[in-house]
C-alpha cells in the first residue's frame, strides 16, 4: 500500500492486516467475447502541505510571495528535523506532522496559513535555540507579546487565551502599558481565521480528544474582551469592527462554533469538539466577554447572545454550588486555583447584571474559602480479625487522615485526599476486641481544618 509520510513524501509499505487477493489463481473461464471494461476512475492526489500551498497559488487564493515564504518555512523546518536528536526532534516532528494532517484534511485553509506558520517557525526557532522545557511551561519570545505554551509530544503552541489575557492585564495595568497592549494586537489579530462566517482564533493541536482545528468560547470570548479594551485604551474604532466579526462562532453550533441551544437560550462551550461538556468558569468568561464588548459598541447581535447565554448560565449555577466548594463541571469539583478564578468572574457578572444568582453564588464561594470541611464517621462497628471500611461523609474536596487508638496504644493510620462525598478507608485485620476511638480530620484546598471523633466496637 502507499503511506504517505509527514514530509510529502509516497513509500512503500507492507501491511499484514489488509485483505489481499488468493495467490493461487481461480479455475479458467470458459472463452467468451471480449467485453470492453470500463476505465477505472483516477483516483484522487493526496493532500500534503507542499501540493496544497501549490493549490493555494494556483488559484489566487495566496500571491506567489506568500508561496515562496511559506514553502521555504516548510523547507526549514524539515532540514532542521533531521538535524535534531531526542525530545528536540520529537517535538519539532510532531509540530510538522500536525501541520500536515491538517493539510491532508483539506483543512489548510488560506486564512489558517498565517498562524500555522508561525507555530512552525516558532517550534523551528525553540528547538534549535531554546531550552527543553516542563510539560505546561508558558514562554514567549524577545521580539513577539504573544504566549506559547509547551504541550509535550506537540511542541510549543500558541496560547489564545493565555495571549488574550496578557492584552487585559496590560489594559488594567495603565496607559503606560497601552503601546504593549497595542503591539500584541497588532500581531493576534492577523492569526484570526475564517471560521463559522466570521473570525476565530483557533488551536491548531491535539487536546483531551479534540482534533485541530478547534475553537473555545472561553478564549473568543477573552478575546472580544481584549477588543474592547484596546477600544477603551485608544478610541480606534477598528477594534470594534473587528470584534464584531468575531461574533459567529457564538451562534455557529458545534463542532464548528460554539454555542449550544438550550430551552432557555445557549451555552457557550469550552471546546467546540465537546459538546455536552459544562464548564461554569469558561461559560462565565465567554459572557463577560460578550457583555462589555455589547455594552461598549452598542451591538445588538453581542446583546442578544448575551441574553441567550446570561439566561441558561443563571438557570444552571446552583447545580455547581455544592454547599461547601464550587464545582468545574457536574461532579468534578475545582481546585483552589480555578474556585478563586470562578468566584472572580460570579463577582463581576454580579457587578454587570446584579442578578442574584451571581451575586449570592459569589458570595458563598468566597465564605467556602475560610470554611472548614466537616466530617461524619458512618461505621459504628467492625468483625475482629478480619480486614474492614470504615465509611465516613466529608463536606468539601480535602486531604483526610484516619486514626484509630485502643487505650493508648494506635491500631491504625493513613490518610489520603479525597473528593466531597462518602468514601471509606480500608482498615487491615484488628486483632483485639473492644471500644476504639476513630479520629478523623481533614484539611481542605485553602487550608482549613476541621475534625470529628467517634468510636467503633470490633467485635
């Protein structure tokens, strides 16, 4: 069969697993006129990155000075592949191979060209130069105010979001930081593709099951944020106009954009190839973003996505108010870092709308930070000389310990974290019988304690 490989190229390979004709040829027909058969049809070329940008030029889609930039970059990248060794090469690798899935998919779009080149001159530049890197590490390069992001086996990526919230934290940082705020636009905004009938900062990589490209309503909406800022910061009505093309993919259904219909309106989803998935903090980004870029322009189709999102958003908080933490979707409770981020953003929701929903969720999250975990032990009693649970209810994601004491004297400890909920700790076989006194404490992701004790008969 013909592979064709990352670089272009046709080889030849073996596969044991495809269906092949018999060896031994079938019995002799007998002799009858000759039919004329019809001609097979030709099949279709493959898609590489280099026939595609040939089509691209062929077409007029892209000048032949973008052919030769972007061709000699693809030239560069391959050469300094094989020059590479280890986790150098790997990433470089992967960074192309994606590139060209995208290429072979037909997905090498003439507005996607800008912001896959740089991710494939910014990965040529860092592996050849840079230092290796832990998985997560956000870099940026001396000449450019965009944020990268290091996602190990897909090399560095652009962050959207991560580069959309630099533009506000320089917006909030003072007219001095305007120019800076300025400048990072001024590079973001050309990386904006043509997606769903408008414009949209993609992710060109691989995450959690999502295959590039792909979009999130929590970095668009962050970006209209941005927009609006830099508006706000300038008086250059251009980044309105800009936003305002922005704002399809608030309307474009999955798995091209965002939005996904609900009785009382829409949801506006984290990752547009999730559908289903509920995440409180995004959504709330993605309408804040929404309302002050609405309230700001006067734009009447960001008001009404607003109201379509602020509605369902309403509707669905309390289910993520456990009473005594916040939860990042439906049964996963946050971390500390992403309850302090979902508490910020109830805040100033509270603050646009004064729509108790917000502002009373606000206001628990924030009492959550300084509450201790409760804990109640549910086991009274366990069999001697034979391994048991002993179950207990704890309020709030925490870290828990066990101890268990006859007399003086301690049978039993271990700890482990655990979600809020029922859960059990597992007690290896008690050899006497009698009264022990369970003593159970947690501490939660802020660092508060909290205790209980009880007894348990071993009978």
């Amino acid at each position: 069969m013909v592979v064709l490989t990352h670089a272009g190229h046709a080889v030849q390979r073996n596969d044991p697993y495809l269906t092949m004709p018999a060896v031994t040829p079938a019995p002799a027909a007998p002799a009858v006129a000759a039919v004329a058969k019809p001609k097979p049809k030709p099949k279709a070329k493959e898609r590489t990155v280099r026939t595609e940008l040939v089509r691209l030029r062929n077409s007029g889609a892209i000048t032949q000075t973008q052919y030769r930039l972007y061709n000699g970059s693809f030239s560069a990248a391959l050469a300094s592949e094989k020059r590479l060794h280890g986790t150098r090469k790997t990433e470089l690798t992967a960074v192309v191979e994606n590139l060209h899935n995208i290429a072979a998919s037909g997905g090498l779009w003439p507005s996607r060209l800008p912001a896959l080149f740089e991710t494939l001159d910014r990965n040529r530049q860092w592996w050849t130069t840079g230092p290796l890197l832990v998985s997560g590490q956000r870099v940026e390069f001396s000449d450019s105010e965009l944020v990268w992001q290091y996602y190990p086996g897909q090399g560095i990526e652009l962050q959207v979001l991560g580069t959309f919230g630099k533009a506000d934290g320089l917006y909030t940082a003072g007219s001095a930081a305007y120019p800076q705020l300025v400048d990072l636009l001024s590079e973001m905004i050309p990386l904006a593709a043509k997606r769903g009938g408008g414009l949209t900062w993609e992710y060109y990589f691989k995450f959690d099951g999502g295959i590039p490209p792909w979009t999130s309503a929590m970095s668009q909406g962050t970006g209209l944020e941005a927009l609006t800022r830099a508006y706000l910061a300038t008086h250059d009505a251009t980044y309105l106009q800009i936003a305002e093309q922005a704002l399809p993919i608030f309307s474009t259904a999955p798995k091209v954009g965002v939005r996904e219909r609900t009785p009382l309106g829409a949801r506006y989803l984290q990752y547009s190839f999730a559908p289903g998935t509920d995440i409180i903090n995004a959504f709330l980004q993605s309408l804040i973003g929404l309302y002050d870029y609405a309230h700001t322009s006067g734009s009447t189709r960001a008001l009404a996505l607003f109201k379509a999102g602020n509605a369902q958003a309403q509707a669905e908080l309390p289910q993520f108010d456990t009473g005594a933490w916040s939860l990042y979707q439906p049964g996963i409770e946050d971390d500390l870092s992403y309850h302090e981020l979902v508490t910020g953003f109830l805040e100033q929701m509270c603050t646009r709308t004064a729509a108790p929903a917000y502002c009373t969720t606000a206001e628990h999250f924030q009492t959550y930070l300084t509450t201790p975990p409760t804990l109640q032990l549910l086991t009274g009693s366990l069999k001697a000389k034979k391994a048991g649970t002993v179950r207990f209810r704890l309020s709030k994601v925490s870290h828990v310990g066990i101890v268990l004491v006859r007399g003086t004297s301690t049978a039993f400890a271990t700890s482990a974290s655990f979600s809020h909920g029922v859960h059990t700790f597992t007690v290896p076989a008690l050899k006497r019988r009698g009264t022990y006194t369970v003593r159970l404490a947690a501490t939660d992701l802020a660092g508060n304690f909290g205790r209980t004790v009880g007894t348990l008969q071993v009978s």
